[in-house]
C-alpha cells in the first residue's frame, strides 16, 4: 500500500549533537515531499519542502533534507540541536499535483541538556 | 497562528451528543481543510472545501460532516459522537492548491466519554 513511514517513534539527543530524522515513501512517481513540526499544543509549521530540482533542501531553524530517489527517502537534518528542537517532526508527501497531503506517523524528538 | 483560530479549544462531550467545531480564519483564503491526529496516525483528511459551500470528503469522513456558508468560516459537525472520534482536530488553510503553503490553526482537544 502507498504510504509514509517513519521509522522512530521517539528519539533523544543531547544538545549541540547532530539530528538525521529519517523518511520513507512508497509511491511511483517521484512525490512533492514536505518536514512539518509541531510543538506542544500547537499546530503545524512548515520546515522546508521539494518539489523538484536540487535534491538538498535548506528549510527554517537551521534544519536541512535530502531527497535520495534510489531509497525513497527525505531525510531530515541538523548539524547541531538545539533545546528549542524538542516537538514532534512529521514528514508528508503530496503524491501527484493537486491531491492532499499523506503525512507519517511523526518522529518525536527529546533533546538533552 | 495568526490569521486563523480554531474554537473551542477544549471540548469533553457524551457519547451520542452532537458536536461543531469551529475553523475561522481571516485570510480570505478560499481552501480549508479538518484534519485529526491520533498517535501513530500523523494527521489524516477528514473534509476539505475549496469554496464557499464546496465541499469534499477525505480519508477518514465516516461520522463527520462541513459546512462552508462563508469564505472565513469551516464548520466540522460529529452528529453523534462516539469515543473513537476522541482526538486533537487541526484546521488549515491554503490560499492557492497546488503550493501547499498550508497554515495550520492551534487545535481542538476533543474528549468523548
């Protein structure tokens, strides 16, 4: 079935440490791929998005993603957390133009002081 | 976030009763959408509208209705509400399909007991 998968429900790290959050997708065509987060109690904020073109995208916060086709994955990074980063990081994917988001089941991040 | 709220904020209902909640937004946007996040769901489409009083049904729409009588205003509507329905219900909108520029309201807390 077509899908978005993220493989950590919950990661920890400690702050000042590198972040790779981790994307999977599952349809044909090469999707429109998208990293929202999501702080306590509050609602979505877009990190960055691709839709074509340079396969590493930069975003907001300091946070980066690559598109890799072969893997079919969008992977989520940073050079070095911040406490601030703790929230739950949810990857979606647009399938085809004009059809509605399909979003993973989200990645929780706890970062350490 | 500004430009779009979402009433109430809390809500804890009875089984069988019915429910409305509010998405108002003053964007003049002409797309908004009602999702609900559950744990190890990410966010699914419930109803989504693309005009004053067009509508459409997404994923999981069993057991909901909308209503779109004004630009600025999404009404979702549980008419019996049931404990599966218990989630956090975000509402977003989108000025334009196609750019997925979504901004998404704070949510509601919904309890069904």
């Amino acid at each position: 079935a077509q899908s978005v998968t993220q493989p950590d429900i919950h990661i920890t790290v400690s702050e000042g440490a590198s972040l790779e959050l981790r994307c999977n997708y599952s349809y044909g065509a090469t999707p429109y791929l998208f990293w929202y987060v999501q702080s306590p109690g509050q609602g979505l904020q877009l990190l960055l998005k691709y839709f074509s073109g340079d396969t590493l995208v930069q975003g907001i916060k300091g946070f980066e993603a690559e598109f890799k086709r072969s893997q079919s994955s969008f992977n989520l990074r940073k050079p070095s957390v911040h406490w601030s980063d703790a929230a739950e990081y949810f990857c979606a994917v647009v399938p085809n133009y004009g059809q509605n988001f399909v979003f993973g089941p989200g990645t929780r991040l706890s970062v350490l002081p | 976030d500004a430009g779009i709220t979402q009433s109430p904020r809390h809500k804890v209902t009875e089984t069988g009763t019915p429910v409305t909640l509010r998405c108002h937004q003053t964007e003049n946007h002409r797309y908004m959408y009602w999702y609900r996040q559950d744990p190890g769901h990410g966010l699914r489409l419930i109803h989504y509208s693309y005009g004053v009083k067009d509508t459409d049904k997404g994923e999981v729409s069993d057991g909901y209705s909308v209503s779109r009588s004004k630009t600025e205003d999404f009404l979702l509507t549980l008419e019996s509400a049931t404990s599966s329905q218990t989630s956090v219900y975000f509402c977003a909108i989108s000025e334009a399909t196609g750019n997925y520029g979504y901004t998404f309201g704070s949510g509601t807390r919904l309890t069904v007991v």
